[in-house]
C-alpha cells in the first residue's frame, strides 16, 4: 500500500518532467478516447484483449520507456557531436531568424519529406525491407502498432530525423513538444477508424490511407509512404486513395513469427534464408 501510494504520489513530477511519462500519457488518453467511439459505435473491442495487442503493448514500452532514451538519442547526439566537430560547414541554420511558427512549420515539412524517403527505402532496399517487415507483420491494427518497429528501423529513424535538424538549425526545445503531437497523431493513423478527411487527403494523411500501406494486397503494400502529408504520395505518384479500408493486413507469405524475441531476430534470419536461396542456383550451376 505504502509502495502503491508513493508510486501514485510521484506521478505528477513525472509527468512535468520526463518525455517517456507524456507520451504514455497521451497514449493512454487516445486509448480511453478509441475505447469510447468503438462502444459508442458498437464495434468490437476485444482486440485489445489479444495477444497481437499485447506485443504492441511490449514494443510501446520498449521503445518509449528505452530504446529512445537509451539508444536513440545517445547515438543521435553521438553523430550530432561529431558533425559539429568535424563537419560545421553542414550546419547551414538556414531558418535563423525566421518566426518561430514558421520554423516549425518548415521543420514539420523537411522531417516529414525526410521520412517519405526513407519509407521508400525501407521497402526497396533487400536489408531494409526484412527490418521493415517487423512493422508490416502485424495482422490487426491497432493505435500502438505504429510502435511495432525493429530497433534498428527506430535507429534509423532518429538519424533520419536528424538531417533536416542539421540543415535548418532547429533547437531541441522547439521539436520536443511537437513529438508529443507526432506520436498521438501516428497513433491515430495506426487505430482501426475509418476515418477519412475529404479533399484534405490529398494534402494530409488520414487513418484509412495509411491502413491501405498495412494491407496484405502486395500491390497496396507499396503504396501511402507518408507518415504526415499524404501530398508526398501525390507527388511522387505513389498515392493510393481506396475508398474502404482493406479487408487483411500483415504479410501472409513471412509467417512472421509471434513472439517478440522471434520478431527481434526475424530480419536477419529473413536476410540469411533470402542470401543462401540466391547462392544454391548458383552452385547447381557450377556443379
Ligand atoms: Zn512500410
Ligand atoms: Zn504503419
């Protein structure tokens, strides 16, 4: 009891202070808000009683409660220090001076672009693509798949991320409020709502538009790259507005496997099986 009430005592503090408390904050409130429109809508909600959600749930923690504070962030100001040792002529602050809604604004834009592409790689390049598969294995979506992610895809994502930092002289404290917003609003896109914005989804992502990207349709599967503005889609011609959301996720010829230590090393056996399958025509032909 004493245990429970200095744990609930602490709570406020935390939640001023760490990053980790917030965001599990604003997760735990768009769940509460999803539960309540599903019963309001009579849909079913035992999907949160599954095992599929509960290795969201395991992802979520990990990564929000340690592989952003612990592996993120000290690998991100690793190579942070060592460009402005070694390469200061790259950071060009492009934006100084500018208002300051107009710096996040452009902020927003340069992250979201640098991302499209590195979607597009992810999906494009053999190596990437088995990481990537981590995050398209999941057969239901829900709010917290959007975590479902390889470590090594959220490394990536955070040196990413760090390029338009480098280029446009953001200061930290200006993009850490916003990654409060990011997260509730991918979330979003990862819920099982049918949710579509009109016209804005030529400009904006939208819940359905990125289910389309999680469907087991191959054809779909590569397509809604965007994680903010659908408008990159639009532009580079890899848009794809169905007007439902698709009937399976998942990628159904992976058999990926349940667990999440299986899931973890899932994308190196994936590159070995691949690598030995292109090396045996090779030595039957020189047999
Ligand atoms: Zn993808
Ligand atoms: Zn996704």
């Amino acid at each position: 009891m004493t245990f429970l009430t200095s744990l609930l005592a602490a709570v406020p503090a935390q939640l001023a202070t760490s990053l980790a408390w917030q965001a599990f904050a604003a997760l735990f409130a768009l769940f509460l808000a999803l539960v309540v429109a599903e019963l309001i809508r009579h849909r079913r909600i035992d999907r949160y009683l599954d095992a599929s959600f509960a290795t969201d749930v395991l992802y979520t923690v990990l990564i929000i409660g340690g592989v952003y504070a612990w592996v993120q962030q000290p690998l991100v100001n690793l190579v942070d220090g060592a460009l402005r040792q070694h390469a200061p002529f790259l950071y060009l602050d492009l934006l100084r001076g500018a208002p300051e809604p107009l710096q996040l604004v452009l902020f927003l834009i340069a992250v979201d672009f640098c991302r499209y592409w590195k979607h597009r790689w992810l999906h494009a390049v053999p190596w990437l693509q088995a990481v990537h598969s981590i995050h398209h294995g999941a057969e239901n979506l829900t709010f917290l798949t959007t975590y479902r992610m390889h470590f090594v895809e959220y490394i990536l994502d955070g040196l990413i991320t760090l390029l338009p930092v480098v280029l446009l002289g953001i200061p930290p404290a200006m993009w850490l409020p916003v990654y409060l917003g990011l997260i509730v609003l991918s979330a979003l896109h990862h819920s099982d709502t049918d949710i579509s914005f009109g016209w804005l989804n030529r400009i904006f992502v939208c819940p359905r538009f990125h289910a389309t990207h999680h469907s087991a349709d191959r054809t779909e599967f590569d397509s809604n790259y965007a994680a903010m503005f659908s408008v990159w889609d639009v532009l580079f011609g890899t848009a794809n507005f169905r007007p439902t959301r698709p009937q399976r996720y998942g990628l159904p010829q992976l058999q990926m496997p349940r667990s999440f230590l299986g899931q973890l090393i899932f994308p190196a056996r994936l590159i070995a099986r691949r690598w030995k399958r292109r090396r045996e025509p090779q030595a039957t032909t020189a047999t």
